[in-house]
C-alpha cells in the first residue's frame, strides 16, 4: 500500500483545523488503496490551534503535529514537515483554509502513478473572489520574476502539490535560510505537470497575508533567484555618470560663452536630489542581498520546535 505524507502549515487556524479534517477524512476513506499521515505543522499560533492538534492527535494516529518555539513562517512549516516525514512513497503540501481543495488528491496522485511525473501541482485559473490590487500585483510579480531570473513560475501557481520522495530529497538539501517555495520546487526540476482549478475562498477565519506582507515576500522571491537588480544597479550608476559628464561639459562650454555661472540653481538642487535618490534606491538592492548574505551566514535554525506529537 501506498503511503502519501500531507504537510498542512498552520497558524491561528483553529476555525479552518475541523473544517478541513472533515473533508480529508472524506478523502481519505474514498482512496482506500492509499496509507496517509497528516503532518500539522503549528507555526506559533496564538489560538487554540495546538490544543485542537492535540486532541486531534489523541484521536486519530494518523495525525501527528509539531509546534514551533515562535511564528517562524510558512517556509519554515514546509521545511520542517518535509524534515519530520517518515517513509513513504508521496508528500503533499496543503493549505489548511481549504483554499488547496482536496478534491484533487485522486487524480494528482493517479497522474503520478500512472503517467511517470514526479511532482503534480495546483494553480488556479482565476482570481475570483480576491481583491483586485491584490491580483493585480500577483500578476505583475509573475511577469517580473519569469523575466528576470532563469527559473519559470507558473502563473497562479500554488504551493499545493504532490512530489515522490526524490524531489522532496532534493527540496530537503536546499537548506538555506531565506526560502521561496515555489522557485526552490522549480529550480531541483523534475518533470512536473499542473492542474487548473478555479479561485476557492477561504473555509473559516481571515488571510494572514496582507499587501506588504506578499510584497516582502515577492522581494524574497525575487532576490533568492535573481541577480538583475544588482546590475540594474550598477547599470543605473554607470548611465548617470555618462549623463553627468556631459552635463559638466555642457556648463562649462556655456559658461564660457555667455558667463552667468549664478543661474540654475533651482534645477541644480533637483538633480542633485534626484541623483542622491537614485543613490540611496541603489545602495537599498545592495543592502537586501548583503543582509540575506549576512543571515546566511550566521547559521541560525529555521525552525524551532516547542513541541511534538512524537514526544508524546
């Protein structure tokens, strides 16, 4: 019998956790040739979402959870579950807001037993039901990353799929600390094929991601796989000492020739506002990669454990 191991990352999820055991459960008893075990991953809630895992645990083998010492991130909950998985032939990874529908799980695991893929991911066809800046931004982002970095993420791509044990392997040794899913999935390879589902709400409770917290994370995304801002960078110094030369060499001719050294000052200080604006955008690139670089560096866990159904 196959096993398939489901890494579900929460956080203050204690409206979501039922909801989506109920529906698992379903799934579970219609795929009856299949062994799972349900790996929660408590990344630090404040509510009672530990203490549903507990009693969850206590109720149902198949669950086990691991709670962290503090909110560490989704990133780090991916990382740990695939750190904590034992055995098996699959790994799944999946929202507990039910945002990732469980509906899918038959048929990606079919596509990977029976079409030679090693990983089937998820990606929605359609925003529908979000914010339009939001998926505005989503969109951008895409258009961003793909064009600028060697690696290609699919539009609408989600972090719901299900992998063999090679590609989780692989994920497993990428063991930085700054982490972008969905690049690090696409940068081990493996052939990988999508299914497209339409847009789904939320089961219970509110987004943990707002605005400028997906905007960080695109910036995380973007300088993990990417060194064109840096060169933006160096190219947008290089391009204003060009512009700066000529503009020297344009004030002295003038000043030769019809004198007035005075006037201008006005336009003088907006360059030079410009030029130290332009200087500080620059040096802020830099600074991003230097303090990824310098957290690199030091070593530290990416996760914490406070607690684990394995203790007990």
């Amino acid at each position: 019998m196959k096993k398939i191991s489901v890494i579900i990352p929460c956080w203050n999820e204690e409206e979501a956790l039922p909801i989506y055991y109920n529906k698992m459960c379903e799934m579970m008893e219609q795929m009856t040739e299949v062994k799972f075990e349900l790996l929660f991953v408590d990344d630090g809630s404040t509510d009672d979402t530990l203490i549903f895992l507990r009693g969850l645990n206590k109720k149902d083998p198949r669950c086990r959870f691991f709670s962290f010492s503090r909110n560490f991130g989704k990133e780090a909950a991916i990382y740990a579950g695939l750190k904590n998985v034992q055995g098996g032939d699959f790994v799944a990874i999946m929202d507990v807001d039910m945002q990732d529908p469980p509906e899918l799980l038959p048929e990606m695991y079919y596509i990977l037993q029976s079409e030679g893929y090693d990983c089937v991911g998820a990606k929605r066809s359609n925003r529908v039901g979000e914010p339009r800046i939001r998926s505005y931004l989503s969109e951008k982002f895409y258009k961003v990353i793909n064009r600028i970095s060697k690696i290609e993420i699919v539009r609408g791509a989600r972090d719901y799929r299900v992998f063999n044990m090679k590609v989780m392997n692989a994920v497993i040794e990428m063991g930085e600390y700054n982490r972008f899913s969905k690049g690090l999935f696409e940068w081990v390879g493996f052939r990988t094929k999508w299914l497209e589902y339409d847009n789904v709400e939320r089961s219970a409770g509110d987004t943990k991601w707002t605005i400028w917290k997906l905007f960080l994370y695109s910036l995380e995304g973007i300088t993990s796989f990417s060194a064109v801002p840096l060169s933006f960078a160096a190219v947008t110094g290089l391009l204003f000492c060009v512009v700066s030369f000529f503009m020297v060499l344009f004030i002295v001719v003038r000043t030769l020739i019809w004198g007035d050294p005075v006037s201008g000052w006005p336009s003088l200080v907006c360059i030079i506002f410009l030029v130290g604006g332009i200087q500080l955008f620059c040096t802020g690139i830099l600074g991003h990669y230097l303090s990824k670089i310098y957290m690199e560096t030091k070593h530290r866990p990416i996760f914490i454990m406070k607690e684990s159904s394995d203790e007990l």
